[in-house]
C-alpha cells in the first residue's frame, strides 16, 4: 500500500467507508447515464419525443449534480486517506462488503475501490508504437493518477511490436525484456537510492511490463532480490492491460507461444500482488477486452476492430470519463489489492467504417447496432454487456459456449429492433431537415494549366518513386510469410496441447470443440494483423504515387 503504517483504525475505516460510498456513486451513475440521457427516439408524429426531450434534458442535469459530487467526494476520500497509511487484512474485508452493499443491482458483487492516493514519483510509460513520453503524454496519463506535473516522470521504452509497428521492429518479447530491464532499473533507483515511493502507470505494452515486474518483485527477480519494496513504496495504474486476468489476449490464451512472431501469450497479471493496482479498461477493445468465446465471429471481429479504433483511445478520455468507469465484479472473498475498472464505449467499433460513409452510413449503423450489439455482447456470456461478467480477479481463459437461455436472446434482438428503427427513423428525419448542396465545378485556367504540366517529375523522381514502392511492398513479404508459419506450426501445437489437456480430463466435448475455438478466434486476430500490414503497405503506395502528381 502506500500509506505509512500509524493511521489510526477509525481513520481507516472512515477513509474506506468514504471510497465504497464513492464507489457506489460512481457506478449508480454509470448505470443511470443511458436511462437519463439516452432516451430512446420517438417517431416524429409522436407527443412522447417532447416527454422524451424534456425527461432527457434532466437526467444530463441530474448527471451534472451527481459528478460534481462525485469530484468533492474524491477529493474529501483522497486528503482523508492521504493522512494515514496502510490498512490491514481485516480492514480490506471490511472493505469489500461495505462495497457489496452499495453495489448496484446489475454488478451485484462488485468489489470495493482500494484507497488510493498518488506517491512522491509517477513513472510514467507510454505504448505500443509510441516509445516516447511526451509533456502531453505525461498530462493526459495524469487523469488517471492525479498528482502534480512535478511530481510525472516519463520513462522511454522501445514499445515495438513486430510487424505492426513495422517490418523492422523488435519482436514484442524482446521489446518487452527491454522495458521491463528499464522499469525495474528505474524503481530501484527512486526507491532505494532516493527513498522515494513510486506510482507506475503503463498502458498497453507497458502495462504488460509492469504486469511481469510484479511477478518478478513476488518471485525475487527484480534488482531488490529477495526484499523488494514494502507495499507503501510502490503502486500501478494500468491501462489497456493485455494482460488482465479476465479479458486480456494474452491470458485468454495462456501458454500460446507464436515463436516466428515473437509473440509471447505470458497469462495473467497477478491479482495477488501486495501493491495496489488499478486496472482500467475500455470495452471491446480488443487487446484488453478479448471474448471469452471465440466461436463467436462476430465478437471476434469487434475486437480486431477495437484494437484499431478503442485501443489507441484511452489517453483521450476526460476526466468525467474516467471518474465514470464501472468497478467489475471480484471473487467472492477476494482481498487482493487490485481494483477493476470498465470504461464503457459508446458505439461497436466494427461499424466504425460504415459510420464514415457520408449521409446514409450513420443512420445504417443506427439501424443494426443494436441488435449487432446483442450479438457481439454473446461472445462475452451476457447479451447485456461488452465484457466479461465474470469476476475480474480470476485468470479467465477462453470457453466454448455462453450460458445462455434463448428466450433471453431473444427479448433482447426484440428490443434491439424496436430501438433500431427508432434511432433510424430519428436520423432519417434529421437528414430530410438538412439543406443540400450541390456540388459546384469549375475549369482550369490556362495559367494553371501550364503550372501542372511545368510541375511534373522528373525522370529522376519517377525512378525513386519506383524503387520505393517496390521496395514497400517486397518488405510485406517477410510479415506475411512470420503470419502463415504461425498459423500451420504454432496453432496446431496449441490446439494437440489443448486436445490432450481436455482428453485426460475425460471431457471430449471440449476436446473437440476448445482447439476449434482457439482456431476461429486466433486465426481472426492473425488475418487482422496481415489486413492492417497490407494496408500501411496500399497506403504508403499511394502516397507514393501522389507525390508524383502535380
């Protein structure tokens, strides 16, 4: 913990009692933001869209009042857990039940927030594809620590990840055994040479490094050996976590190693840990919020599509938003450390390109979302919900089908559709209320006409140009032969290991049908890996070939 150990037993329970009323205020928000806010449209011909309008108009004040309150609560909760220390075993229980009665009625056992207050340093990492912490980078990582700008310090990994981040990009093993040398040089350094506690913030890979150096500071692997830092010296904020318990890629999968990728599947992070943790992240995004059955395509493909549009977006949320984020179920008993946090996402990424479409792309996605969302939902067990319900705590690989009734599906595509039609019909409307414009077109002049033509390449340019798209393109060749080895060595390895597993255990139904499963849902990952590499391979293409033309 970070907190000194002579805070008195009544200023403990207070400050724990402040954060599960904080906790319970968040998430009755949380669950009141779509009720309030979110009214379904009426057709246009319709009094109730006036009663809608005005009923909407004051669930968003009331939802003003309620995180203006939430701000003053946090505040109070932080100054009164800033003045003592640690709590003890039976104070964390305590804890956790208070939590459960404020819980609300669709997370039932949602798990008491740990007390939380920033330490002396905040190291903070960046992610994938970005290996440098910026002043802007460090602001935004500041939203979810809170602490002074004084107190934020960038630390600098590779953060590669081949091929994504290019053909000649560490593997992401190796990039991770960087970080996690750079990390663990960093906390020795602040902890134990300057005395100074640290916060680490890590998001995406670096939330994967942080997440190895606590199991290396359990297992004495770390510089401190066999004393590592007591639990008032060290805490994490992670985000984007690959690896959490319950959601990540790489704990969906445990044990997977893609060897001609580099790609180590390394499990959970531990839910164990002494250190306070909290562990957010946006659902379906598709690194940190994995189905838990992969049989389902249509969850699959939603969650390539989160890695390209919800992943990257987490140091783009405000404050509200992040103060909004749902606690997530735990164990029953569960007194760990560590508090789970599920950032809701507003539209299903896989419709994202259908929304660009200009004029009728919006209100198509309108259409089927619903119903879409439905059947994405049902690749994580409960049509209600984009993740795992779960307990958060638990390491969660993947399953073969949701418990599901049929009757329950079925009531929701019902409602699905009536609200589909709704939201369309709505933006039909609005689309018929906008003026158009046409076009308007215009010939060149013959000034402008001689400038084109005394702007052409050169013989030289064309060449170049030449030589660099082909240079572009023979580099996909490599990736894309790393992707196919993969898929016919490492997946059946996997899948004879899973056979065996399930086979002893005398289960033949899962014998069969995990080893299928893995394959959809693995498969889908490596052909959106092979998708985004060619199309930075088109893209840089066509640049080329653009800056040929005057």
């Amino acid at each position: 913990m970070s907190f000194l150990l002579a805070e008195p037993q009544a200023m403990v329970a207070a400050a724990t009692d402040i954060e599960g009323i904080g906790a319970a205020l968040s998430a009755a928000s949380a669950a009141a933001a779509t009720p309030t806010s979110s009214l379904l449209a009426a057709a246009g011909d319709e009094v109730s869209a006036a009663i809608a309008n005005l009923f909407g108009t004051f669930g968003r004040e009331y939802q003003d009042v309620v995180r203006q309150f939430e701000a003053f609560h946090g505040e109070f909760q932080r100054t009164l857990a800033a003045a003592g220390s640690a709590y003890a075993q039976a104070e964390t229980a305590a804890a956790a039940a208070l939590g459960g009665a404020f819980a609300p009625t669709a997370q039932a056992a949602t798990a008491a927030a740990i007390p939380w207050v920033p330490n002396d340093i905040s190291l903070v990492l960046s992610g994938t594809g970005v290996p440098i912490v910026t002043a802007e980078f460090l602001q935004k990582a500041n939203n979810y620590i809170g602490t002074t700008v004084a107190q934020l310090q960038g630390l600098n990994t590779p953060e590669e990840l081949y091929p994504l981040t290019g053909v000649r990009s560490l593997y992401f093993n190796r990039s991770v055994q960087i970080g996690l040398t750079t990390m663990d040089n960093a906390v020795y350094h602040q902890i134990h040479d300057l005395n100074q506690s640290v916060t680490v913030f890590g998001v995406s890979q670096s939330a994967v490094i942080s997440s190895l150096y606590m199991r290396n500071l359990a297992a004495g692997l770390s510089s401190f050996g066999a004393t590592p830092p007591p639990a008032n010296m060290l805490n994490f904020v992670l985000t984007g976590n690959e690896m959490n318990p319950n959601g990540g890629l790489l704990s969906r999968f445990p044990g997977l190693v893609m060897s001609s990728l580099g790609l180590e599947f390394y499990g959970a992070t531990p839910s164990d840990t002494i250190y306070p943790v909290r562990n957010y992240t946006l659902e379906y995004d598709g690194f940190a919020d994995f189905p838990k059955y992969p049989l389902n395509l249509i969850s699959d493909l939603n969650a390539v599509a989160g890695i390209v549009f919800v992943h990257p977006q987490y140091l783009n949320l405000t404050q509200a938003q992040i103060n909004a984020a749902i606690p997530l179920q735990t164990s029953p008993g569960y007194t760990g450390n560590t508090s789970y946090y599920i950032l809701p996402t507003e539209h299903l990424p896989l419709l994202q390109p259908l929304r660009a479409v200009p004029g009728i792309g919006n209100p198509l996605a309108n259409l089927i979302e619903p119903n879409m969302r439905v059947l994405v939902n049902l690749g994580y067990g409960d049509p209600n919900y984009g993740y795992s319900t779960s307990p958060a705590d638990l390491p969660t690989p993947f399953g073969l089908f949701p418990d599901v009734a049929p009757g329950t599906v079925f009531n929701a595509l019902a409602n699905g559709t009536q609200q589909g039609i709704n939201h369309f019909s709505a933006d039909l409307q609005a689309m018929a209320s906008q003026p158009v414009t046409a076009p308007t077109f215009s010939l060149p002049s013959p000034t402008e006409i001689g400038a084109k033509v005394a702007a052409l390449p050169t013989p030289q340019q064309i060449a170049n140009t030449v030589g660099s798209i082909a240079a572009t393109n023979y580099a996909v060749l490599l990736p894309t032969a790393d992707i196919a080895t993969s898929v016919v060595t490492s997946l059946p390895a996997y899948n004879a290991a899973l056979f065996t597993q399930q086979l002893a255990q005398g289960n033949l139904i899962n014998a069969i049908g995990l080893p299928i499963a893995a394959d959809v849902g693995l498969a889908t990952v490596a052909g959106a890996v092979e998708f985004l590499v060619l199309t930075e391979a088109v893209v840089n293409t066509l640049q080329d070939i653009q800056s040929l033309i005057p």
